[in-house]
C-alpha cells in the first residue's frame, strides 16, 4: 500500500490565509465598511472568507484528506455563523456534530 504524500501547497495557502484572518481581526472592525470600486461590503462579510480557506487547507494537509478538510471547514463556518445568530445553546453544536458525523458516514460507506 502506497503513502500518499502531504502536499505543501495546503500548508502554504492554509498560513498565508491564517495571518490575513489574523490581519483582519487585529485591524479592522466588524461595524467598518470596506470599499471596492463603486460598492461597500460591511468587514464582517469578509472574515469569514479567509477562515474558511484556512480552515479547509490546514485540516487537509494534517489528515492528508481533502474529504475531511471540507468538513472541518464546513463545521467551523456553520458554528461561527450560529454564534452570529446567538444560538449558542450546546444542543446547536451536538446536532452540527451530528449532521456532520451523518455526512461523514453517507460518503465513507462503500455501497454493495
């Protein structure tokens, strides 16, 4: 059985996005405005942009499974996102737990 190899490229990208989330929760404020051209984006839109790339890219270098990074990432915006909602009762985050378990379970499982 052969060793899939971690490819640095998800390291790479997953720090450089890592310090510009960082860069962003330092410097900016979540009631700022960002401007592009002829529109304005409140701040908080784009947070969670660079936290998803990390949060996808890190995981899939360290399990070496694109599969479980989208997870990870897929959870860590989901429970960010019910934090923004306040919905912070723990019964959120087991029943995220769950779906994602579910998911899991559904594209691991070898059909007959």
């Amino acid at each position: 059985m052969r060793r899939r190899k971690r490819n640095i490229f998800y390291l790479i990208v997953g720090i450089i996005f890592l310090l510009l989330l960082i860069f962003f929760l330092i410097t900016i404020s979540p009631y700022d405005k960002i401007t592009f051209f002829f529109f304005s984006i409140p701040a908080l839109w784009i947070v969670p942009l660079p936290l998803l790339i990390a949060g996808y890219s890190l995981p899939t270098y360290f399990l070496k499974s694109k599969k479980h990074g989208i997870f990870f990432a897929l959870f860590l915006l989901c429970y960010l996102l019910f934090r923004v909602l306040h919905l912070t009762h723990p019964l959120f985050i087991i029943l995220l737990v769950g779906i994602l378990l579910t998911l899991e379970l559904f594209f691991t499982s070898k059909s007959v």
